[in-house]
C-alpha cells in the first residue's frame, strides 16, 4: 500500500492498564500501518508500562510517565514528542474497528481539514448500564445527540478529545492546549475555528466509547462536563447556547413538579403530566435504538442522570462565575 499520512496516535492514560491494552490491540489490527503510537502516563498509581512492553515489538510506541496535570497538558505533553503529520487523540477507554485509520486518512484527504473529529457506538461487549450510558449521551432527547452532528449548534463542528484529530500546522499555530480540564478540548476546538482551520465530522471514523461502567460514575463525570460548559463561557461567552441551559431548566422543572405534588397536588399532577409524556419519549427513543426493553429502562435512568447532574453542576459552576468566586 502506498504510504500516505503518517499519524501519530496520542493516548493519555491515568490508572486504566487494562483499557489501554484493550485500545492497543485494537491498533494493532489496523489495516492502514503508517502511524506512531504515543502512550502518556499521567501521573498514574497503577503503572501501564508492562502493557505497553506487550506491544513494543508489534508497534511503534513510544511510552512516557508525568507527574499528574490532567488530559490537556498530557496530551500536550505527546504532540511535543510526536513525529506525525497529523495527531489523533483517543480516550484510552476506546475500542476501535480494523479500518478506523484507514477511514480517517481518507476523510482528512476528501475533505482537506485540519481538524476532525468522529462519532461513538456502543460495542455488543458493553454491560446493559454502558449500553444505557452511551444511548444517553448520543440521543437528542437529552442534547447529547448534537455532540455527533456535523455542525455545532449555531457554527462549526467542535471535535471532542475522545476521537478527535489534529494537523501538525495546528499544534504549531495553537500551542495546543490552553487548560487541562473543564471542557479543554471544546476551548481548544473553538480557538482552532477562530484561527481559521476547518473541522468536519468523519463518520465513518467511529470508535466504541465505554464511557462509565455504573451511575455514580457517571453521574459525577456529567456534573463535571456541566461546570465544564460554563468554564468554557468564560473564554467565549457567545459559545453558551440555548441549548446548554435545557439540563438546568430540566432540573429546575423537577423539584417544581416535586414541591407541587407535595403543596398543591392538583397543579403537580397537571405538571407531572408533562414529565412523563417526555420520559415516554425517551424510553421509547432508546428501546428502538437498542431494542431492548432492560436497556431502554435503563437508558430513562441514564438520562436523568445525565440531565440532573449536568444541570447541577451548569448551575453551581454559573453561580461561581457570577459571584466571581474561584471554580
């Protein structure tokens, strides 16, 4: 096969050996061979450096420990040390299929970006809660289906870090990344706009995303990516959107229905009504998604956990942001 780009794969890990060798072998079963690997040991308690030495002969891979600083910087951390014309970044709780690069070469070529970013699946290997979980975070219902659509709500596609892709020509423009958490890579993405690099959604680029394996998991990764949105308005106010503000509405709309059912039933009842017709929507989103009607009760619950914590934490972290306390 005739060499094309040469990609340097970036993965940040912290405490997950066994997801990143999972995520290793997936590389190496990739039909297109023409890439780097470049493992980033963020300050971990549980050392991934004997997974890494299972593939030291069968990969290109290059292994590095730092002290703890958070995903950003990790990954900035690997663009500084990678040999590639184009970086892709991975979660390393990411499975991925045998012609997930040759899927993102070909994209990168088509449409000539700089920047990209692919959706995520559910793998039938997923327990019922991260099936559940990743219905949630793809379906409209609960906003999360805008995160795998070609154009951000009111712009441009803003790639997300789990799957996402970068040119050399960017990391030397931006430096990379700006902060480590709260929202990094949508700050990042937004600032790559504004430079003038284009992004596109490659859809064919997918990967299997395992997200949290259990609710209380998930529930305190959703409150964190509520703050997360409005440490982003802090950057660039006209990026919060309508669209942002639905889990805080939603929560806001459940302790009314609430305290209306416990002070004055009649309206809580007429109230309620109105919940229950949108979980009726949900649940049935997610059983013909899944077609299983275990899944789809959970994938109810996810979402309400999902909607809860984000509006919690959006809430919280506004309240911060007015009083001009530190987050």
């Amino acid at each position: 096969m005739k060499e094309g780009t040469f990609f340097s794969v970036i993965i940040p890990v912290y405490n997950r050996p066994q997801e990143l060798d999972e995520l290793l072998n997936c590389l190496l079963q990739q039909k297109y061979s023409h890439f780097e690997v470049i493992v980033v040991e963020d300050g971990s308690q549980i050392s991934s450096s004997e997974i890494v030495n299972k593939y030291v002969n069968r990969l290109d891979i290059a292994y590095y420990f730092k002290e703890n600083g958070g995903q950003g910087f990790a990954r900035n951390y690997a663009f500084e040390r990678a040999k590639g014309d184009f970086f892709v970044i991975l979660d390393s709780d990411a499975l991925l299929e045998a012609n997930y690069l040759e899927e993102v070469e070909k994209g990168i070529s088509v449409k000539n970006i700089d920047l990209f970013g692919g959706p995520d699946k559910d793998h039938p290997s997923f327990t019922p809660i991260q099936k559940a979980i990743s219905f949630s975070m793809t379906s409209l219902f609960t906003t999360g289906g805008i995160r795998g659509k070609e154009k951000n709500i009111g712009g441009q596609f803003h790639p997300r870090s789990f799957n996402m892709g970068i040119s050399r020509k960017v990391w030397e423009a931006t430096g990379g990344f700006k902060i480590t958490r709260m929202g990094e890579d949508i700050e990042f993405s937004i600032r790559c706009l504004s430079l003038g690099f284009t992004s596109a959604l490659l859809p064919n680029a997918f990967i299997y995303h395992k997200r949290r394996t259990n609710f209380v998991q998930f529930y305190k990764q959703l409150h964190f990516f509520g703050r997360a949105r409005i440490n982003i308005s802090r950057f660039f106010p006209q990026e919060l959107k309508w669209v942002h503000f639905f889990p805080a509405c939603y929560l806001i709309g459940i302790l009314i229905v609430g305290f209306s059912l416990l002070l004055l039933p009649s309206i809580g009842i007429c109230l309620s009504s109105f919940l229950l017709v949108y979980w009726f929507g949900i649940f049935i989103d997610a059983f013909i998604q899944t077609k299983n009607l275990y899944i789809a009760i959970l994938g109810l619950l996810a979402a309400n956990v999902q909607l809860i914590a984000y509006g919690q934490g959006f809430i919280e972290e506004a309240w911060k942001k007015i009083t001009n306390k530190p987050s």
